[in-house]
C-alpha cells in the first residue's frame, strides 16, 4: 500500500514454537485497521514463504497471528494528558 509505513514493532512465539505473534506498529494509524486486515488476509501465502525458507530449520512451521502495536498512540494520548 502506498503511503504507509508498516514496521514489526516485536514479536513474540510461544514455548513450543507453534504460534507466533506479530505486532505491527503502522504508520498513519488511521489506516492500521485496513492494513491489518489485508495482512491477515494473506497469512497463508506468508507462511507458505515462510516455510520454504525454513523447512530445513523449523520442525513445525509456526501459526502467524498479526496484531496492531498501539503503544505509540498510547504514549501520544498520555502526553497530551499531562500537556493539559
């Protein structure tokens, strides 16, 4: 998408390394939620990519799961609390 400007902010796999989740730190945060939703739409092609990448390493390929990291506007709304 033009215009916007997605990074992974962390990301966090579970002991087993069965599921992992991906929080995406999307700039403007107006359009995190179409962004989001495009990313969840293609989980399965990133995974398939994913996998061929990492077959010879990974026993299992892990589930991806996508969320939006909204720490920042956090940060900005608690700052313009304090500004007032």
């Amino acid at each position: 998408m033009h215009g916007v400007l997605v990074s992974v902010s962390a990301v966090r796999i579970s002991p087993d390394l069965s599921v992992c989740r991906g929080y995406l730190s999307v700039f403007p945060s107006e359009r995190s939620a179409e962004i989001l939703a495009n990313i969840n739409n293609n989980v399965r092609e990133l995974r398939y990519e994913l996998g061929g990448r990492l077959r010879h390493q990974l026993r299992i390929i892990p589930e991806l799961k996508f969320f939006v990291d909204d720490s920042l506007d956090y940060i900005d709304h608690i700052d313009s609390l304090l500004a007032q």
